[in-house]
C-alpha cells in the first residue's frame, strides 16, 4: 500500500459533502443527548453482551447508568471496528482522548457528553461540521411526518406491515384505521398502500423500503387467491407455509405498483434471519443464513422492469450474486455494504469487486445504518478510507498492468464522487444535489 497516495486520496474523498441514503435517525431530535444515547446503539450492547454475558437486561431507560454498565466492558470489545467508532466520537465531539475511558472515569464522561450533545443548536452544529448533506430515515406508514425538514431529511417507507406482518390482528386493523375502514377485501388492501405512498409523497418520499427473510420467494399471485388469503387472515385462522409465502409476493407485488405509479425505487434489503439468539439483547439477536439466493426475486426483477431496485445483502456469499445482477440487470443497484458486512474487511472486497464488474453509475457507495447523526461521520470515515486504498492500489495497477488503461488521480476522484454522490443523488431522485 502506498501509504502517501491513500492519505492524499482519503483527505480529498473526506472533503466531499456526506448523502447518507439508510440511517435509523429519529428526525424530531436527530442527535443523541448523552454519552449513554450513544452506547444504548445495539452494537455496543451486543458486543459487550457476547464478551462477557449480562445477566439480566441492560438499563436502557436510564443513560447514565447504562454508561456505568457498559464503560468498563468497553475494553473487552478494544479490538473491533465499533470501539473505533466510539473512540471517533470522543474525540471529535467530546474532546477526549481515548485513554481517558477508564472505568472510574464513567461519571465525568457521562457529564462531559452532556455539556456537549445536550446544548442548544448541538444538531445544526454536527451537521455543519460534518458536512452531511441530506440523511434518508426508517419510517412507519402511520408516523406523523409534519413538520419533516425536507431539504435535509427524506422519509422513507418500510412495507414490512403490509408483507409480512399484515397476519397479524393489530396490523391490518393498523391498516385499516390509516386507511378509514377496515381491510376486507384486496382493492381496500391496495388503497390503503396508494394512500401512504401519497402521504409519503408530500413529504418528499426517498423510496419504499424492506427487510427480507432469507429465500424470499416473489411470483405472481392472483386478485383471487390474495382474496383467498385475506378472507382466511380476517376470518382468524392462520396461514400455512405457502400461504405465508403468496401472501408476501402478492403484497410485494402491489407495493412494486405503488413504486412504479409514484416514480419511487424499491430498497431491498436481503437475508436477515430474526431472533436466532435467545439471549441477546434487543436488535442483536438476529443474524443471516449463507445458503440465500437473488433468484427468488427474478419475477420481481423482469416484471417490474421499470422499478429501480437498490439493494444491500448480509451475506459474503452473495456479494458475488449481487454484483452479477448488477453486471446484467438494469434496475439492479448494489447500494452499501449492510449491517454485519458494514466492517473493513468486507467492505474492501466489495469495493473492489464493484469497480471491476459494476458500470460506474449504477453502485451507492455507502450508507451508515446510523440511529442518531452521532455516527454518521465515523461510519463514512470506515468507507472512505477503504474506498481510498481501493483507488490507489488501482491507480498503482494501471502502471504497469498489461490490459488496464491509465487511471489517475482525477478519475480514482470522479469515481469517488460518483459513488458517495452523484449515483446516489440519480438513483434516488434526490432534489438540491
């Protein structure tokens, strides 16, 4: 590694302005208000839950005890990328050195966090600093959006009620209560996704939204089968299997309508198994099943061609898989590098991997997964260095590579900017960039 070229490339790949396109950012407040906001972020807790077992839950509802409970673990967890965060935090925004974590030292830190995270104008403050241009939020068909800054923040729509909760009593009576009346037949089921999709709308919708189980399958389901299904769910009698799994194709289906009537892309995120561990704390008992496949959505994909699809995976083993799509599928978007591969290393395969196969302007760089601005910077730093090297090691390679054309220093920069930018801002339709 040519240590100087990465420096130079990294100082300039970090000057550019951050679009963060998948955060978990609560948008009334934005930021954390304490140090023990920060470490409630599930990495923290499942990490230190996983190094040295916890034996009855955390202290969520109070901060400052939950740093006192935490801090002291923290050096058991030294070694991942998720303290290196913390530590970019702490000195960044607190002003402290990392040397000053000692357990004995939890009060002051807890207390220096608030002078700091808790004072007037601390959000505008952060985002000035950071540079952060516009951040994408995780939010529910009912959410109260009003009052939503949308020169900086675009609402996005998970469908998880409508694919794969919509079983259950309480969320279709959700539903229907947003829509104002109950869902009894498919036309009231879709005129309830038309109506959020237009609430979404006037407020700057980014696009919709989904979590997926391992394997999910997408084929076409009739009006009449769907009606089938609905009239068993409202009925009280629960779905086998199959049923299950038509039912999340024919709602997947319809919100894929409601994609292409509004212009909106469809962000998939693929392979996530939840609650596998019993033990764990909450958002960190989930993991991801390696034998996962993209051709489940292979119908979703042809029929849907005028849909965009970004879409992130959990699984190393279907980097590969993603990127072909990629390769041939023109509404196919590798967007990110998604939750347990959101680390250098599979982030760096990745990136290459991308830029050798992908065309240019079809990838999203990054995204934070952040829940508060907080992490933002931290988190782009983890890409940004890595996506420095990746350039550097192909501008070295195109010296002396028999096949490669040159690639220097402006093109490695157009490249970067496309990925963190202006792909980004293409893809997504997004206004002011």
């Amino acid at each position: 590694m040519n240590s100087e070229l990465v420096r130079k490339l990294y100082e300039r790949i970090d000057a550019l302005p951050i679009v963060d396109v998948h955060t978990h950012v609560d948008w009334k407040t934005g930021t954390a208000a304490n140090i023990g906001d920060i470490l409630s972020y599930h990495y923290y807790t499942e990490l230190t839950n996983s190094a040295e077992f916890q034996h009855g839950e955390f202290p969520f509802g109070d901060p400052q005890e939950l740093t006192r409970v935490i801090l002291p673990k923290l050096a058991l967890i030294s070694n991942t990328v998720q303290h290196d965060w913390l530590m970019t935090i702490s000195r960044e925004y607190l002003g402290l050195d990392p040397d000053q974590w000692r357990p004995e030292n939890w009060r002051s830190i807890f207390d220096r966090s608030v002078v700091v995270m808790d004072r007037p104008g601390w959000r505008e403050e952060l985002i000035a600093r950071c540079n952060i241009r516009r951040v994408f939020l995780t939010n529910q068909y009912d959410e109260d959006l009003e009052g939503l800054d949308t020169t900086f923040y675009s609402p996005c729509l998970r469908t998880e009620p409508f694919t794969l909760w919509f079983e259950r009593a309480d969320q279709r009576e959700g539903i229907g209560a947003f829509l104002g009346r109950p869902i009894r037949l498919t036309t009231d089921f879709c005129a309830g996704i038309d109506k959020v999709f237009a609430k979404f709308m006037a407020h700057g919708m980014g696009y919709a939204a989904m979590s997926i189980p391992a394997n999910f399958q997408t084929f076409e389901v009739s009006d009449e089968d769907a009606q089938r299904l609905l009239d068993k769910m409202v009925g009280g009698t629960a779905l086998d299997d199959d049923e299950r799994r038509a039912w999340g194709a024919f709602a997947m289906n319809r919100i894929c309508d409601a994609c292409r009537k509004y212009g909106k892309p469809f962000h998939l995120m693929i392979g996530v198994n939840r609650e596998v561990y019993a033990h764990g704390v909450p958002s960190g008992m989930d993991l991801f099943d390696s034998v996962n496949s993209m051709r489940g959505y292979d119908y979703l994909f042809n029929t849907y061609w005028d849909v965009r699809f970004p879409t992130a995976l959990l699984s190393d083993t279907t980097g590969l898989e993603l990127t072909a799509a990629a390769w041939i599928r023109h509404n196919v978007y590798p967007s990110g590098h998604w939750w347990y591969s959101n680390q250098p290393t599979d982030i760096a395969r990745e990136i290459r991997r991308r830029i050798d196969t992908v065309p240019g302007k079809k990838s999203i760089g990054y995204f934070s997964d952040a829940y508060y601005l907080e992490f933002i910077l931290p988190k782009f730093r983890m890409y940004k260095f890595e996506l420095a090297v990746a350039l550097a090691e192909r501008m070295e390679r195109s010296l002396i590579h028999p096949n490669m054309e040159p690639f220097r220093l402006d093109d490695a920069m157009e490249l970067a900017e496309s990925l963190l930018i202006v792909n980004p801002a293409r893809i997504l339709n997004i206004p002011g960039l």
